[in-house]
C-alpha cells in the first residue's frame, strides 16, 4: 500500500506520472499520448488543474488517484480509467482509498462509502447506518473490518453492519474559531494491532483494543492539528 500527501505534491507526482509514461522507455515500446492515457471520450486535455488528494496501489500493482471533481482514476501501467457519478459513485470527490482481503477496493467519498469489486459499484450512505456521509479516510485493519473516518465521527463496518466507535476528546483548549476538531484526518494500525486516529484539532490518540491514550500538545506535539 502507498499513501502520499498532501493533495498539492500528489498532484505534481500524477503529472510526473503522466510524463514519465508518455515519454521515457521509447527506445522498447511506443510511446503513450496524452490522447491514449487520457481518452478523448473521457477528457479533452490533461486534468492537471484538479487535486489529488489519495493515491493508493493495489494488489496487482494498478495505481489509484482519488481526486476532488473527478472521482477515481485507475493507472494500470498503460491507461486511465475513471470511475466517477456517471459509473455509479454518490459524488466525485474521492478522499480515501483502500482494499480488503478479497481485492474489493473500498472508497470514501464526500457523499457516502462505496465499494467496488471490479464491476460494479455498490453505495453506502448514512441511510444504511454510515456514521457520516463525508469520508475522510478508510482502514481495513488485519481482522477485515473497516474503520472509517469522517467529518464528525468514526465508525466500523464488517461487510454487514455500521457500529460508531466513539474517539473520546482529551482535555484540552480549544480557540472559538476551530470548528473542525472532529474531522478525522488519518487511520492506521500499527505492526502490534494498535489502531491510530488523527483530528484536525484534537491532536492523535492511540486505541489498544481496550484504552486510548491521547497525544497533545501537552505530551509534546508542536501542534493538535494532526494532518
């Protein structure tokens, strides 16, 4: 797996991408077009002037570009292939990627969670139990459960049923003009099954399976916007 921020270097290395594709190793193969990367059915130029703000490899090597107004694109080496309304997602900002162990690609999007297994799509809103319809970020952790973070909250999904995990606050200040300290800015587990959670105004907390210690600016963080 490989997760690169922020969303303005994601953007330059999509680009670098694009360039490395359609211009070096001329001398084996043909060289990719702009034309043949991005088909003319598809995109007339380079989308260069959107944000990337995930990328994610899969299993089998393709790379995947969450952007914000062109859904998901797939890089298999050779060609794009975009996955956006128009296939089927609830919205075109894609924010967060993964994968589980069945090589189901899960996406989180700024209007539900969606799960696509190759061929089709399928959508969860808060309507099936989802926590918050604004995802942010998206862990299949080593069990297969998902943990997926959003503007306001987190909650766990097996395949069947959304159960909210509520991320305590720690006891901190907080200015009158934040108003996002609930947005869940990143999910990770470490090599001993510890779960992490980063808030943009909360700092980070670490869930053990059975306690959570918080890390602040107190504990010795620069800042509790924890990116």
């Amino acid at each position: 797996m490989m997760k690169i921020k922020p969303c303005l270097l994601a953007g330059q290395v999509l680009l670098a991408l694009v360039f490395l594709v359609s211009c070096g190793g001329q001398s084996k193969s043909k060289a990719l077009t702009s034309s043949s990367v991005f088909p003319a059915s598809q995109h007339d130029s380079l989308p260069i002037a959107d944000y990337v703000v995930e990328i994610y490899e899969d299993k089998k090597g393709n790379l995947w570009f969450g952007t914000v107004g062109e859904g998901v694109a797939r890089f298999d080496g050779k060609t794009l292939k975009f996955l956006n309304v128009d296939s089927g997602l609830v919205d075109n900002t894609v924010a967060a990627i993964a994968e589980d162990r069945h090589g189901n690609l899960w996406f989180g999007i700024h209007g539900g969670l969606a799960k696509y297994d190759g061929k089709t799509i399928a959508n969860y809103t808060t309507k099936d139990g989802l926590c918050n319809d604004r995802v942010s970020q998206l862990l299949v952790d080593k069990s297969g459960i998902i943990w997926v973070g959003t503007w306001g909250k987190v909650c766990r999904f097996d395949g069947i049923m959304f159960t909210e995990f509520e991320l305590p606050i720690p006891n901190i200040e907080v200015q009158s003009y934040q108003s996002t300290m609930n947005w869940v800015t990143e999910i990770m587990e470490d090599s001993k099954g510890n779960i992490w959670f980063g808030r943009d105004g909360y700092g980070a907390c670490k869930w053990d399976g059975k306690a959570f210690t918080h890390f602040t600016k107190k504990d010795g963080l620069t800042s509790n916007n924890v990116q």
